[in-house]
C-alpha cells in the first residue's frame, strides 16, 4: 500500500501527493491534445513519460517539500488532475528560485469550478503553511479559462513574455494582497 499525504479535503475533492499508481490518470490527461493545446501542443504518447514525470514530481517533494498535487473525486476516488506550487529553481522569464501556482485537469471536469478551487487551496498553503512570500504563475495568453482562474483567485497579470515560442502572461500574488483579499471575502 503506497503511503499517501493528504495536503487538503472539499466537499467534493481530495488533494493530496501524487503517487507511481496515478500513472493511468496521468495518461490519460497529457495523452489528451486538447489538454496540450496551449501547453506547445506536446502531449505523451507513451506511459512510460508518465513514470517520469511522477519520478521527477516526487522527487521534488523531497528536494523542496512542494510539488503539484493530484486532484481526487472525494464520491468516486477518480483521478481529475493535478493542481498545486512546483518550486521553480530554472530561470523562466527572468525569475529563478520561486513558487509556481499551476493546474492542469483531465477534460471532462473542465468548467467545474475545480481549477479555481484547488488554485485557492494552494496559496492557502503557499501564504500560511509553507509561508512564503509571493507566488508566479504563467498561462497562455489565449488560454481565456487559465487566465480567468489566476485572475479569480488574485493574481495580477504583471507583464508577457515569450516561453520558448508561446506567448504567455506572467502573473504575481504576493503574502500581502493574498491577505487583503482574504479580509474583503
């Protein structure tokens, strides 16, 4: 039995670690194009990429005690996506050594609300567990869903740049408008 770290539970999710048994979710979400469509339209087309990936975010668990996390139906146990702050230590436009907010969900829970609500949960736990000071995100500038999440949950759209050929929005929150805009809600 894989031991499993539970970050937080909703009403209607769980989130927690991922784990070597989400490999089929994960498949089953980069395998899907439309779900690489803003992302440089790359999705796996093999499981072993998968066991990579999850190699590589576990890995990152215990490099920097971060890494995304899945996103499990609370009703079904169902594997949804993944959510959560990855700690960047590559330079991405211009910044290095920092948190990023990101999302990625498999399409049939696309416009649920899922997104928004697991983007919340993590900087709750950037801002007051893990207590840093600003959170980043980045979204294709087409990518209308992505951009409304980080927008709703109060990030600011601060500048673009170019992530390899992709133009992106950058986009910051920081500990104190995080708070601010927890005491207005």
């Amino acid at each position: 039995m894989e031991q499993m770290k539970i970050i937080a539970a909703t009403e209607r999710l769980i989130i927690r670690e991922i784990l070597p048994s989400d490999v089929e979710g994960m498949y089953a979400l980069d395998s899907d194009p439309e779900v690489h469509r803003y992302l440089g339209n790359k999705p796996v087309t093999q499981k072993e990429q998968i066991v990579d990936v999850i190699k590589m975010i576990r890995q990152q668990y215990l490099d920097f005690g971060i890494g995304r996390w899945a996103v499990i139906d609370k009703k079904t146990n169902d594997f949804m996506g993944w959510t959560g702050l990855k700690f960047v230590t590559e330079t991405t436009n211009g910044h290095q050594y920092y948190y990023d907010l990101g999302y990625r969900l498999i399409r049939k829970y696309w416009g649920q609300g899922i997104a928004t609500e697991t983007a919340l949960i993590s900087l709750e736990y950037a801002f007051n567990i893990l207590g840093v000071h600003e959170v980043f995100a980045a979204a294709h500038m087409e990518n209308i869903a992505s951009n409304s999440v980080l927008k709703k949950v109060g990030l600011r759209p601060i500048e673009t740049f170019y992530y390899s050929d992709i133009k992106c929005n950058w986009y910051k929150i920081d500990k104190r408008d995080y708070e601010g805009r927890k005491q207005k809600s």
